[in-house]
C-alpha cells in the first residue's frame, strides 16, 4: 500500500512539474527582430504581432499574411508580441495580432500587449487565431479585449491545426491555413479602403 501511495505521489508530481513547463513555454515571450516589408508600400502601413508558441504555425500565418498584404502595396512591419514589439499603434492603418489559443483563451504575450499599449485609439484590428479544432471562445475573448482596449475589429478569422480549415479542400490542412491567411490580408485590405 505505501509504495502504491509513492507510486501516485510521484506521478502527481511529475505531471505537475510538466504542465507547470508547458504553461511556461507557452505564457513566455519571444523576442525577434523587427522586420519591415516593402518599406515603400503607398496602401497603407501594417504592424504584424505574432506569438511563436509552441509551433511555427503562426510565424507561418503572418508570413502569408503579410505576403497578402505586400502584394497589394502595403509597408508592412513584423516582430513578435513582447515587451520589445512597437507600441505606438497610433503609427499604423492597421494591426494584425497572430494570436495561439492555450486553454480556449488567447495567449498570454498577447493579452500583456494589449494592456501595455491600454488603448488602441480606434486603430483597426485583424486577429489571426490558431487553435487546435475549436477557437469559439478564443474568438469571442479576442474580440473583447480588443474592442475593450479601444480597438476596431475588422476581422478574427480562425485557423486550426487538428480540424479541416475545410472541410472540401483535399489539399493539406497547413497549406489550406497558408492560404487563408493571404485571402485574409485581401480582405483585410478591402475593407479598409
């Protein structure tokens, strides 16, 4: 009976020592360099957040993203969501946050953002949000902190690892997500114009 005791003790511990490392990998941020795409854009000037996580997905999101942007003549600055990431959001036409989805909620580098800027001055919002296979909560949570930090949402769209980005396209779901993203940035871009 003791070390059957010992036995769950211990397993206890070591599952709470993981997912005590993995809430830490996933809440800490990231710092990368601040890069600028087509620094002679006339449409309009983009600044691009993303959380790495704890997969490329979303540096991949907004590389597509910004490529849809790029294209349609947009400067486009990119880094990712820190302390160190641009805070003068007033500067841009339009900020794009690359939001992960831990525990059905955004991540964490992105809510410290939002309240570090505290408002966002009416600035327009697009929220590119990866998730497993459900983001409905994610979703609604991002609206509410951008909308509650002062932001205009102009569109969150979801893109998910485990679940078809759709359902009738036989093609991997990956480059589905890829693709969505650039059709995004045109979206994006029309709505704004």
């Amino acid at each position: 009976m003791h070390r059957r005791r010992v036995v769950v003790i211990a397993s206890l511990v070591v599952f709470g020592v993981a997912m005590g490392a993995l809430q830490f990998a996933i809440e800490r941020e990231t710092v990368r360099a601040v890069e600028v795409a087509n620094p002679d854009g006339g449409a309009g000037h983009a600044l691009v957040l993303y959380h790495p996580g704890l997969s490329d997905l979303q540096e991949a999101l907004s590389d597509a993203f910004v490529a849809g942007l790029v294209e349609r003549d947009w400067r486009v600055t990119r880094t990712t969501t820190s302390a160190s990431a641009p805070s003068d959001v007033g500067a841009y036409d339009l900020l794009a946050l690359g939001v992960h989805t831990y525990w059905w909620a955004p991540d964490g580098p992105t809510r410290r953002y939002l309240a570090r800027i505290g408002d966002l001055g009416g600035t327009p919002v697009a929220v590119l949000l990866s998730a497993l296979g459900a983001a409905g909560r994610a979703e609604e949570r991002s609206v509410d902190w951008v909308t509650r930090h002062g932001g205009r949402v102009v569109e969150v769209r979801p893109f998910f690892v485990m679940r078809p980005n759709d359902e009738t396209d036989p093609r991997p779901n990956r480059a589905v997500a890829l693709e969505r993203a650039g059709e995004l940035a045109a979206a994006v871009d029309t709505a704004l114009r």
